[in-house]
C-alpha cells in the first residue's frame, strides 16, 4: 500500500472512479478498477464533541418543536449535524429524502453523506439522528445545486437523444438510473452471500423490482440474487453448483482461481457485475459482459468454492489493459487477496508475452494497491540488479507498462538526471526504505500451478 489523501468523496484527484454497468437490468459496461480495502479510518477526522442535543424532557420541548417544524421536512442539501454510530455527531449533506410509509406530512427520512467520510458511508437517518439546532441552508449551496441539476438536465437529454438513435423505450428508467446514480442513493443496504451478511457500500443498478429490498440473498455459487430468505433456501437445495462455472485455471492448496467467459455464461457475469457495483464506486462506460472474461478467486472448502474476490479482463484490448474491473469482498479485506488479483494479472501477461496495464482511472484504493504491487516488484529487481537497467528492461521483465514503471519510479524520486542523462537511482539504503514503506506482499502467486492458454476466439 502507498500513502496519499483522499479528497471530501474519498477519491484522489489524480485519478479515480470504477467500473461496470448496465443498461435496463441488462450489464451493458464495466466498472473501473478498485481494491476497496476498507473504510478510510473515521477516527482520523475531527469529531465534533459538545452539541446541545435536546431531550424530550426538556421543559421548552414543544416550543422548540414547533419552531423547528417551520423548515421541515429539510431539503436536499442542507447541511445538518448527524449522530454517526460512534455515537458522536458529525456534519452531513443531505442527498435525498423519502416519506416514511406510515408517516405524516414531516415524517421523512434522510439520506446523508458524512462529508468528512467516504462516500461508502453514506447511509439513511431518522430525523431524530439530526441536531436541528445546526440546521444550515446555505443560500450559495443552491445556486450550485440548481446549476448541477441543469447540468445533469442537458446530459440526460443528449442521453436521450443518442440512445433515441437506437430505438431504445426504456428512457424514463434509464434517466431514473441516471438520476440514482447522480444522486448516489445506496438501494440495497446489505448482503446475504453464503455465511455471510456484508452491508453494501455504494448504488447498484438493480432491475427494479429488487429496488425496494432493504437485503438481497445471493446463492453463493451461480449468484442468482432473491427477496427472501425461504427463496434462497428452496434454490439452494436444487442449485447444483459448488464453484463458479468455468475453468479452474490455478489451485494452490485452498486458493483456486476460475476463468469465466462473459459470453458463455451471461447471467453469471451479470449477476456478478450488479453483485460488485454494491461494493465498487463510480463507473460510467457501456460495455457488454460478452466481451470480458472473469477471473474468480475462490476459497475451496469440503462445502463449495467460495468467491473471495475477482477481477475482469477484456478478451482483446487495443489500449493493452490487462485488468478491467477488481474486487476484494469485505469479508475477505486486509489478507492481501487484493495484491493477489494484481499480482495474478500480471502473470496473465506474461503467459501472453505481453505489458498490461489497468484500465483507468482507478479507485483511490485500487490506485492505492496498484502503487504497492509496482514498488514491490520493481524496487525487488533493483535491489538484486548489479548492472544498469533500463525502464524498457524493467518492463518486459515484469509486464508492467513502461508508463507505469516509469511513474511508479518517479513517484518515489528514483529517476535523476546526471551527466546528460536521466538514470534510475539503486541506493540499497533508498530502495529499502521504500520497500519497507510499503510493506510486503502476503499472498504469492505460485506460478507453476497456473494451467492457462490466452484466449483464443472460437
Ligand atoms: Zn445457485
């Protein structure tokens, strides 16, 4: 792992975003990169101690009640004071709002970003969670969200007329998508995926139907996604899958890794695909699953493979991307299966005797992972190399793209110029500084147990 700082939504402005899509329930694109390790650490943001919070009980309650109802329900935007799970308040955003079922007039409930936390955070409150005493309605703050939503206004029409051209009739869902996505309201807050339950961290475009349900239930295996539980377990008993479909391509002692292709097994790649979203950022291109191929890395058990993580490959890429989309499922975060994926990835490449690359922009974390697995892998050459070495040398060595051997040396101020010329610096001290910074790998591939010809069209 590299170090750096994310910004207010949790992403580096060097480079972020994610990948992965769909179109009317059918995936129709990818989602960009991303490791999302875990949370950023709230504990390092400045907590706000001391808010008056006012107690039923207080002898002016009504009277302040009253004043309050003056501005409720509260708008979208509006920036409030919220009691996070920590018990401590914290200032949010208001994202969106909805009535609750039973409610009157004023009974809505919220949806927040903290805006000192990622986005991953974002999650839905009771009025009751919000110090109205802090209530700012910033009259600048609307300008700016009336010109976003014309903003949005123009994109979603030129959509509609670029999508027009193609006889599509799903405009309305597609602008409500669009609008989901715009306003980045989580739909599905949690999980069932075989033993465990994992709460989501970001929007997926569900078909429709599901969009109500607070918990999706996935078969582990095949990942068909139900409503409720009894249906889980009738499908369960006749699913006859224990691993992903597919090719077992590597197995070392529990650790197996699947090749699934996007065209042969659609739903499975689709399932997965809405599976991931739950857990990847934002994304925004229009792919089809059939042109990808899904790598699933699988910890083996006497009950079932069961999926750890995956990342996507495009069959033929002529931006020489080696890696579309990747994900570490919560449960399975900080055991270094992440570094593994890449890793993995770059073995796939040098079994095609060619450089890869990610697709971008990458994640704050993916970039993250990214860094660490190029630091690693290039400073232990040099550590070990007694001769000169060029970046094109360092590439075909490791089937890191030049550009990325390149930035990743630079990043760490190895690249000096000298007499003329530029030259990698190889002081054993500074290389293992940098090498100790990063910490190490965990997980090796053991390549003599990968099994894998390159795709080949049939
Ligand atoms: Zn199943």
């Amino acid at each position: 792992m590299g170090m750096g700082s994310a910004d207010e939504s949790g992403r580096f402005s060097t480079s972020n975003g994610q990948f992965m899509n769909m179109n009317n329930g059918v995936i129709k694109e990818e989602w960009k990169g991303g490791v999302p390790v875990v949370p950023p650490a709230p504990t390092t943001v400045p907590v706000i101690t001391n808010v008056k919070v006012e107690t039923p009980s207080s002898p002016d309650h009504d009277l302040v009640r009253k004043r309050k109802l003056g501005f409720l329900p509260l708008e979208v935007g509006t920036r409030v004071l919220c009691k996070w799970r920590d018990g401590k308040f914290h200032p949010v955003k208001i994202i969106e709002r909805r009535k609750l079922p039973n409610g009157t007039t004023n009974d809505y409930e919220y949806y927040v970003h903290y805006t000192e936390f990622n986005r991953r955070l974002d999650e839905w409150v009771k009025l009751e969670q919000l110090e109205l005493d802090s209530v700012e309605t910033d009259a600048d703050e609307k300008v700016d969200d009336k010109a976003g939503s014309l903003k949005m206004t123009r994109h979603q029409k030129r959509k509609i007329d670029e999508t027009h051209v193609e006889g599509n009739e799903e405009l309305d869902a597609a602008s409500l998508r669009e609008h989901e996505e715009f306003t980045k309201v989580k739909n599905i807050t949690k999980i069932e995926l075989g033993r465990y339950e994992i709460e989501t961290w970001y929007f997926s475009p569900f078909p429709a139907e599901y969009n109500s349900c607070e918990k999706l239930y996935f078969c582990e295996f095949c990942l068909n996604f139900m409503k409720r539980k009894e249906q889980l377990q009738r499908h369960m008993r006749k699913c006859d899958l224990k691993h992903p479909p597919g090719d077992e391509i590597y197995r070392s002692g529990t650790l197996s890794m699947f090749e699934v292709d996007g065209k042969k097994n659609k739903v499975y790649a689709q399932n997965l695909c809405y599976l991931a979203k739950l857990f990847l950022d934002h994304k925004t291109l229009y792919y089809d699953v059939d042109l990808f191929l899904f790598y699933i890395l699988c910890e083996c058990d006497d009950r079932g493979c069961h999926m750890v993580g995956y990342f996507s490959k495009e069959k033929h890429s002529e931006e020489s991307y080696n890696l579309a989309c990747i994900l570490t499922l919560p449960p399975y975060q900080r055991k270094g299966y992440g570094k593994f994926l890449i890793s993995f990835s770059y073995e796939l490449s040098k079994k095609e005797g060619k450089v890869g690359t990610p697709e971008r922009p990458l994640s704050d974390l993916g970039l993250l992972s990214y860094r660490g697995y190029w630091t690693r892998v290039l400073l232990d050459i040099l550590k070990k190399h007694k001769n000169n070495i060029s970046i094109k040398e360092l590439s075909d060595m490791t089937a890191i793209k030049a550009e990325d051997v390149l930035s990743t040396l630079q990043g760490l101020d190895l690249i000096q110029y000298r007499k003329g010329q530029h030259a990698i610096c190889a002081d054993p001290k500074v290389l293992d500084r940098h090498l100790k910074a990063v910490g190490r790998g965990g997980l090796e591939v053991d390549v003599c147990k990968l099994i894998w010809t390159p795709y080949k069209e049939q």
